[in-house]
C-alpha cells in the first residue's frame, strides 16, 4: 500500500507520513504482499474518530520500519484544486465540486490572485459533477451584477423559486472564461449557464453532462430516507438544464446517452450536434443558445483525434506514463527534493533528457506496449510534458502538475488566447 500524497491537514499529515511511504503493517497485522484489497485497507484504515490506528512504515534509505499511531479524525475536503496567475494579468482556479467549503476556498483564492495582479480569469469546471445548490449561487454571484437570475427551480407541483444575484461580488469586472467538458455536471452547469445566459463570460469546451433536477429529502424514523425529484432547475434564458428521460429506451438511453456522443460524433464535431429550433432561447445580448441538456459552449472545442496520436493514446490508456513517473520520483524523491526544492526550480530547471526517456521506453516495452519509434518522435512534446507533470505532481502536488500539463491543454491555451488578445 503506497502513499501518494497525504491531505493537507488531515491525521496522516499530522503524525509526518510521507509520499512514497509504503504501510507494510496495519495494528500488528501484516499488510505487505498479501494482496489486501483497497477496500479492505480502507476499512482497516477508518474508524471511528478519537479512536487510533498503529501503521508499520517502510521508507527508503531507512533500516527497518517506522511506526506510527495515527488519532482517526475528519478528513478534510477539499474543492480547490489549484490556484495560480497564467500571466501577469491572467489567473486560474479550478475547482473539483461544489462543497460547503467552496466559497470560502474561492474567494481566498481570488483574493490572493488579486493581490497579484489579476485582472481577468480562467474558471476550470471541466469534470466538476456539482454539489451543493447555495455554493453554486455563491460563485455564480461573485461575477453578475445585483438582480441579474442566476437559476431558477420550477416543478409540476412546485412554484417557480428564482435566485438573483446580490451586490456582493467582487469579480463583477473581471474577464471571464468558464472550461467545461461532458462530465461537468450539476451545480457547475448552474454556474456555467448563469455566466452564459447573462453575456458575463466565454465558455470553452464540449456540452456538459446535462444533470438538473431537484430533489428533496425526505427522513423516516428508522434511519432511512427517501429522496423525492420536485422540480428541474433551468437557466435564466429559460432552459432546462437536465437532459431528457423521453427517449426511445427511456432510462436505458438517458444513461448511456453520454456513450453516443461519442458514436454519433458530438465529441470530435460541432457539426455532428443537432440542435432543436424549439429550444432555441436569447440572451440579453443578442446571442443564441439552445436547451436541450447541458449547457453548449459558445467556443466548441473537440476531441482530439488523430491516427497519428495512437501509439500516445495507447501509452495513456495503459498508464504507463503516469506509473513510470510515480517510480521515478519514488526511486529518486531524496534527490530531486534536495536539487529542487521548490516548484519554481523544477519547473525551470529539470528535463527530461534523452537518458530517462530511454529508461521510460525500456519500461514500457517491458509493461506491454511495444515502443513504436514513429508514433513516439510524433508525439514527444506531449509525452515529455505529461511525464514532467507527472513527476513534478509527485513533488509537490497539484500545484506542481497543472502550470506543466496546461502546455499541452488545448481548451486551456484558448482561453489564455481568448483573453489575451482582448489585451490587444
């Protein structure tokens, strides 16, 4: 069982594991090499808080193990992946869900931003599946001005409930740029479609998931609880977020309605999508969108697809670049730690020479994948930058993995564009 990253703040960071230490002992229990599934490791692992847990400890260059008694307590969450200026005007935030803790997480990060010059800002919501309603608004609100809808609810038996923004918002001047993809989903498709329908931003990406219905819950005496759909949530412009359930198989499409994007070719053309005249809306400014589920982006970016990119996508698919990474820093964490000790050093020293990029082939050679020299001269920028990423994420986390990998990210780079030329 190996640590990749301990959280932040949470009782393994506390009592100083490490990433790359490997838990060979659970309360006096052998762990290592007895095939332990992840979910029994995690059961082992949790309990009650208050209560400990004794973890035997193998960490390199150290004889023996070290021993560990952890005092089980909440793991904190987190819904801000990374926070950081692109340019010296342009920031950055991506968020992974809409948490309690959202807002408060957003608006530390803004402010920071801020301080450092930002005048304008790329929001990744892209795999965002939503979350809380109010955390939703709260974001949402940030950006438009006081009265502008940010969502509202209506449902057969239930009234129509709109949500305005207040006069609260510190980014009601700020250039905006939304990223979405198809699995953003939910309270982030709330967001997207407020920003959208009140011409307050750019949205870049593919139609997202389509994920939009109230529910209610309903509690009974015994524990157990009913959760009731009461109404859809819609857009200001008057679109349905949520996709239909009427197709001709019913809930057998609706679910696998994501998989024929792909077959009927919305993920690699925007000419493949065909839109319903019918739900067709305007915004304030003139421009159209269209309902129908999700929310479609006003600058579509595909898929890329290229036969070329084969010999990458299998490299991928396999995860061999991420686990020749992992190995990599694991093997040699002590060094690279001490030659670069922050992420500023790595980002602008560290290479990817022709040596380890040997070593790298060697491995994936011996992992299945047979090296193909054509497919990988074609596409050494990418894999050079995704194994630097990857290496540089096992040093120093998230905030290590995004400003690298974000040179080969295509819906990235056109909102760096996008906002860049409107310097001009």
């Amino acid at each position: 069982i190996i640590v990749i990253q301990t959280i932040p703040g949470g009782p393994s960071e506390k009592v100083g594991l490490m990433p790359g230490d490997r838990i060979v002992m659970l309360d006096d229990s052998l762990v290592a090499g007895t095939g332990i599934t992840n979910r029994l490791a995690m059961k082992k692992l949790k309990g009650k808080r208050g209560t400990k847990v004794k973890v035997g400890i193998f960490r390199r260059k150290l004889k023996g193990l070290i021993d560990f008694e952890i005092t089980r307590d909440v793991i904190p969450t987190f819904s801000l992946d990374i926070a950081y200026m692109v340019t010296d005007s342009i920031g950055y935030i991506k968020l992974n869900q809409f948490t309690a803790t959202t807002t408060d997480e957003f608006k530390e990060a803004v402010k920071k931003l801020q301080d450092q010059g930002m005048g304008k800002l790329i929001l990744d919501l892209r795999d965002n599946t939503g979350g809380y309603l109010q955390s939703a608004i709260d974001i949402s609100d940030e950006f438009l001005k006081k009265g502008e809808m940010i969502v509202y609810t209506e449902g057969k038996n239930q009234p129509k409930e709109t949500f305005d923004a207040t006069s609260k918002g510190s980014l009601e001047i700020t250039e905006l740029i939304i990223l979405i993809n198809e699995g953003t989903a939910s309270a982030s498709e709330i967001v997207a479609g407020a920003i959208q329908d009140n011409d307050r931003g750019v949205i870049i990406g593919r139609r997202s998931f389509g994920k939009g219905l109230v529910q209610r819950q309903l509690d009974f005496p015994d524990g157990s609880a009913l959760r009731l759909t009461v109404a859809r949530y819609y857009t200001p412009t008057g679109r349905c977020i949520q996709k239909p359930y009427d197709q001709k198989n019913g809930f057998e499409d609706y679910y696998s309605e994501s998989y024929h994007r792909y077959l009927n070719g919305e993920m690699e053309d925007q000419d493949s999508i065909h839109f319903n005249d019918s739900l067709k809306y305007v915004t304030p400014g003139g421009k159209i969108v269209y309902g129908g589920g999700g929310i479609m982006p006003d600058v579509y970016m595909p898929l890329e697809r290229d036969e070329q990119l084969k010999y990458y996508n299998t490299l991928l698919q396999n995860g061999l670049i991420f686990k020749f990474a992992f190995d990599y820093a694991d093997r040699n964490r002590n060094r690279l730690q001490n030659d670069y000790p922050d992420f500023e050093s790595f980002n602008k020293e560290f290479i990817i020479t022709e040596s380890l990029m040997k070593e790298f082939d060697e491995y994936t050679e011996q992992n299945g994948v047979k090296y193909d020299p054509k497919g990988f001269e074609y596409a050494k920028d990418k894999v050079d930058t995704l194994l630097k990423a990857y290496i540089s994420r096992n040093l120093f986390d998230d905030a290590g993995f995004y400003p690298i990998f974000h040179q080969i990210d295509k819906p990235f780079l056109k909102a760096v564009e996008l906002l860049s030329d409107k310097i001009s």
